[in-house]
C-alpha cells in the first residue's frame, strides 16, 4: 500500500514538485538566515576563541566583549601573575588606527600587540608565511580580509607594507584568523610594534591573558583573580559567551528570526496546504481503497510516508542550495568565516518538518473521516 | 448458522435512514432480501429508492439503524471494526458505475489492490492480476495507465480488481450505466462468466434492463423496501464457464 501512496503523489506532479520546491526555498531561507546569524555571533566571539594557548582572560571589570578596549594599568599583569595558579600571565594590546597602503587605500585597522616575550595570542593558523617573523619590529601579519582590501586582486604574499600613523609597517604573512565582527583588517604585530604605533598613549595593556596551572580549574583562578579587586576574569568560554551575548542582545538576531519564522510559516503553510489539497483531491480514490479493505492505519502510515518523502526531498535539496551557497560566498575573503552549523541544518529541517506535521495530521483525519460508501456516488 | 447453507446473504428487517428533523428520510424501510451462493442477484428499482443504500449496508460500510445483515453466516455488524475490514478485505469485492481506477497505477496494479491492501508483495499481486486481466480479455493493455483505456476496458480492469482476490461475494453498483449498450453487454456477459461461481454470489445492481437476461433473481426494490422477487433461468450464455471446485473465480 505504501507504494501505491509513492506512486499517487508521483503521479501528481505539479503538487509533488510545488511542495518539494516549497520545502527547498524554505529551508534554504531558514538554514541561510540562521547561518548569517550563527556566523555573526560566532565572529563576535571568534577572536576570543582563538587564543587557544591562554585559558582566561582579565580585563577592567566593566569588558563585555572584545571590541570594548579599557587600558590597563600594569600594575594589574604583576597582580594577576602573583595569583596563586597562574602558569603564565602575558598581555595583549588592542589599538585602531588609520592604515594606508602603498596605492594610497585608506582605512581603518585593528592592531594587536602581541607579548614579544611569550608571543601568547599569535594565530595559530596562517595562509602565508610565518607568525613569528613578526617579532622583528614594524613587521605584521594581515588577515585575508585586510589584504584583500588594501592590495585588491593582488595573490597572498607578504612584502607589501602600509603606512600607520607615519611607520611603515612591512606586511611579513598572512594569517588565516577567523573574521572579525567589525569587518576591519586585523593586523597582529609584536607588542613593541603597536606600542610605537600608539605613541603618547599611556594605553600599553587592553587585556591580560593568562594559562591556569595544570591541575588547577580556571574558574577556580578567575575567581582568586577577581578577589583582588578591580579585575574581571573570565575564562575563554565565558568571555566569548558574554561577547555573543551582549551582541546578541542588542537586537539584530530579532531581524534574522523573523525572517527565519516567515521562513518557517511559509514553507510549512504552502506545503501543508498543497498536501491537504493533494489528499482532498484523491478523495474518492482514497474512499475507494477503504471499500476494499485498506484500514485507516494503513491509510495513516501511507499518508506519513508521502509526507516524509515530500519533506526529505525537500530538505536534501534545501540544504544541498543552503550549503553551495555557503561555500560560494565563503570564498570572499571577509564573508571567510561564514558557516552552516549541521545543527542548525538538522534543527530548520525538524522545525519546518513539525509545523508541517500539522497538515499530515489534518490529511489523516480528513482520510479518517471519509465515507467509504461514498465511492458509490 | 452451518457452513452448508446455501446463503451468501441474509437481509432481514434493515432499516435505514439519513439526516434528522425537517431533512430526515427513511430509506430503507425493513428491507427482506437473500441471495443465495452461485447466484447472479439484480437488484433494480426506482432511481432513490435506496439501492446504494441496501448494497452499501450489506458491505458493512453503513451502519443501520434496525435489522440484521449476514454474509455467509457473519453478522457483519457484531464484528469489531478492524475485523469488519478484514472481512470485506478478504470476502468482498467490488464493481463501481465510476470504475474508480487509480489514474497513478497501471491496468495490472490497479487489479492488484485489493491483494496489496492484503500485504501481497507487489510482484507476486501484479503477477496474479496480470493473469486475470489477460483471461478476461486485456492481454496487451496490462501496462496501459487508466486514461489510455476506454469506458469498457477501465470497467474490465475494475472487474479484475474484484476478482482477483476470489472474493465469495461480488456487489456491482450499475456496473454498465457508464457505457454503450455493446460495451455493457459485453462487460456484463464477462460478469456472468467470470464472477459466477457456485460459491460464491453476485448482487447486481441496475437500471438497465437490456442486461436483466443475465440475472438469475431479480429482485425489485421499491421506495426502500424489496416488493418482488422474480427468479429466472439465466439466458445468458452463462453454466458451462463455471466450475464446481473453488480455487480460481476462472477455471472453466
Ligand atoms: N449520505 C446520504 N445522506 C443523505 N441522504 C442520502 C445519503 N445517501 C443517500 N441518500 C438519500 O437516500 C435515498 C436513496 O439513495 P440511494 O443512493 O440508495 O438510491 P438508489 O436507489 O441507489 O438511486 P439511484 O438509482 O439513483 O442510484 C435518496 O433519496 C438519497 O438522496
Ligand atoms: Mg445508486
């Protein structure tokens, strides 16, 4: 019986292919709105994140995120290293500056001084060169991004430079860090380097980085850390945590979910519809197999199936667009880091396949209540 | 009753009627009818008379609201509803005046459905309707899809589906109204050959009294009851096809 259901909705194939395109078109839109979302968050949090080497954060108690910069006295590096449980402290410089490349591109950059001594905080990950050449002073490494916009169309290779508050700083690699939020080019320098670019600032120290102890739980740490007094400490998670939160917060994923939900009704009203229409129309039919004996389980199983198929295409289809699109886009070099989280693939494929549920139940009870005598009419 | 009696169906007292108040009718007003195993019953009569009805009843598709109906010793409504299915499943098959063929399925897997619904694996149930529908005259239509079928051949494929099976009891609702009178002739003489089997019974009802030669009763209904019985050699071209030993509906 079940076959005989496939081959029904096979035979309709304007409604067959009306609710499969349907499910596609909204699972894409879910799936590519949440990934925009998911990938914004994530950005927020990503230059956190990948300081894998360091397992807390200190920063001036009123941080939120990594874009919030509050120089720090330091003073607070010799506390914080004085705790007991400390590995290593090391600190991490974050400043913005005016950058101009030799063609005369303008725009603004963050740099990130990086302890000569212990180079904590180097990206791990690089597309060219080396990330510890960078110790050499006016050297820094650029993300792809930044490359892309101060040398366009120009291949990945270090030797170019560009101008910062009047040093020339030589570009020595590209590194392959996550992209950041703000969409400005990251460069990482020594700590002498930025410290110079940063002249007449008393601003030495944006953040403490420091490793807890083997043996030691970070938060145990944080919290001696924070018993000193005028320090937030935070551990990597909860520091990257609390930056997707507070951009989070602020509004902007409401504008993605509500795309996502019309998203949702849409593709689940238009194929619910189609389907119920689909079942209404086969109506004698339908009667006719209840006269000779098909039960109303069997019917419902039927029903299950042609939906599953319906949404199974659709989501395969969905997906597969949502995911070739994802990759197209991640070749641009600041839209990198844009990603398709399998959860959220699976989660918009679950959510639109229960709201549609709705409308194979109603098809089901419309098949229950069908009057098998009926067919005589 | 015993499995020796001679009734395939018992109608005694059924009453029937639809909607309430001002719209209430009484269809059935305590319809008496049987029909005996190896017999080819008509059931004729007045267009509303409650035809539909009574046929619909003995199927155990509509519940009454007074009387007894019993195929072949069952009293179909005592059964729980999943085993009232199973009955009909196994024990009935049926003719429509609309055919109701599956317009997604071929002429064999149409015939077929009534084995699928019974769990038959599809290639042995196609196998089974393909050899039906070529004795009753279908050979080279076997794959043809409804649409590419005539009146007459959509109505063959329709009697196949009620066949296939070996059903005891066939019910027709004007299985010829739909076609020409050449065409209807010729459906219903593979009716009477096919379907009649000592064993089993087959209620025909019908306006058209060009085909009441075939009958072996005609019983006459009238404004929901059953006022005569008129029980009648078959003239058709009928005995000879039909065997005394179960198995196939087609052994001749
Ligand atoms: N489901 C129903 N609801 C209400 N009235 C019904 C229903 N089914 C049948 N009737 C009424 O019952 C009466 C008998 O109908 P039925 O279909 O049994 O007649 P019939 O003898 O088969 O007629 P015909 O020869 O035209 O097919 C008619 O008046 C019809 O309107
Ligand atoms: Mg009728």
């Amino acid at each position: 019986m079940n076959w005989v259901g496939l081959q029904m909705l096979r035979n309709d194939r304007a409604k067959f292919a009306a609710m499969i395109v349907a499910v596609s078109m909204a699972v894409f839109l879910m799936q590519n709105q949440a990934a925009i979302l998911a990938t914004m968050l994530s950005m927020t949090a990503a230059q956190i994140r990948e300081v894998e080497d360091a397992d807390l954060w200190v920063t001036e108690p009123d941080v939120e995120c990594f874009d919030q910069v509050k120089a720090m006295r330091d003073i607070q590096l010799m506390r914080v290293r004085g705790v007991p449980g400390i590995a290593w402290a090391a600190p991490l410089l974050k400043i913005d500056a005016i950058g101009r490349s030799e063609g005369g591109r303008l725009n603004t950059v963050t740099v990130l001084g990086i302890d000569d001594v212990s180079l904590a905080g180097l990206p791990r990950r690089m597309r060219v060169g080396r990330a510890d050449a960078i110790r050499e002073l006016d050297t820094a490494i650029i993300d792809p991004g930044g490359h892309q916009l101060f040398f366009p169309g120009e291949p990945f290779r270090p030797g170019r430079s560009l101008r910062i508050r009047d040093r020339r700083i030589r570009i020595v690699g590209i590194s392959d860090v996550a992209a950041p939020f703000t969409g400005l080019p990251m460069l990482h320098t020594s700590r002498s380097t930025a410290a110079a670019l940063n002249l007449g600032e008393q601003h030495m120290t944006s953040f403490i980085l420091a490793r807890s102890a083997p043996g030691t739980p970070p938060e145990q740490v944080c919290q001696r850390i924070q018993a000193l007094g005028g320090l937030r400490a935070r551990t990597t998670e909860q520091f990257a945590a609390d930056a997707m939160w507070f951009y989070g917060s602020q509004g902007v994923p409401m504008l993605f979910m509500v795309t996502i939900t019309i998203g949702l009704i849409v593709g689940a009203a238009i194929t619910g519809q189609t389907f119920l229409m689909f079942i209404k129309e086969n109506a004698r039919p339908l009667s006719m197999l209840k006269v000779v004996g098909t039960t109303d389980r069997q019917l419902g199983i039927m029903i299950l199936l042609q939906g599953t198929v319906v949404l199974a295409l659709g989501s395969c289809f969905g997906s597969g667009i949502a995911a070739a699109v994802c990759n197209l886009v991640r070749t641009q070099p600041f839209l990198r880091s844009l990603y398709l989280p399998w959860q959220i693939a699976l989660g918009t494929c679950l959510a639109l396949a229960s709201v549609t549920g709705v409308a194979l139940y109603a098809s089901f009870r419309h098949v229950r209540g069908l009057e098998p005598a009926s067919v005589f009419r | 009753m015993s499995a020796t009696d001679s009734t395939a169906v018992r109608c005694t007292g059924i009453r029937k009627h639809f909607g309430e108040d001002e719209a209430r009718v009484e269809v059935l007003r305590g319809v008496d009818y049987t029909v005996r195993r190896g017999e080819l019953s008509f059931l004729v009569g007045p267009s509303g008379c409650g035809k539909t009805t009574l046929i619909s009843v003995i199927a155990g598709l509509l519940a009454t609201d007074a009387g007894q109906v019993h195929l072949f010793g069952r009293d179909l409504a005592g059964m729980p509803n999943d085993e009232r299915i199973l009955f009909r499943r196994t024990h009935l098959g049926f003719v429509f005046q609309q055919y109701n063929l599956l317009q997604a399925l071929t002429a064999a897997e149409n015939a077929a459905i009534p084995l699928l619904a019974a769990g038959v694996r599809r290639r042995e149930a196609v196998d089974r309707a393909t050899a039906l529908l070529e004795r009753l005259g279908l050979s080279g239509k076997t794959g043809s899809f409804p649409r590419q079928l005539s009146g007459g051949q959509q109505q063959r494929v329709a009697l196949a589906r009620a066949l296939v099976h070996e059903p005891r009891l066939i019910i027709c609702d004007e299985p010829t109204a739909a076609l020409d009178h050449a065409t209807g002739e010729a459906v219903m003489e593979l009716l009477a050959s096919a379907a009649v089997h000592p064993d089993r019974a087959v209620i025909v009802v019908t306006h058209d009294n060009r085909v009441f030669h075939f009958a072996d009763v005609i019983a006459q209904m009238d404004d929901g009851r059953i006022v005569g019985v008129d029980p009648r050699r078959r003239s058709g071209p009928v005995p000879e096809t039909v065997s005394p030993t179960p198995p196939s509906p087609l052994s001749a």
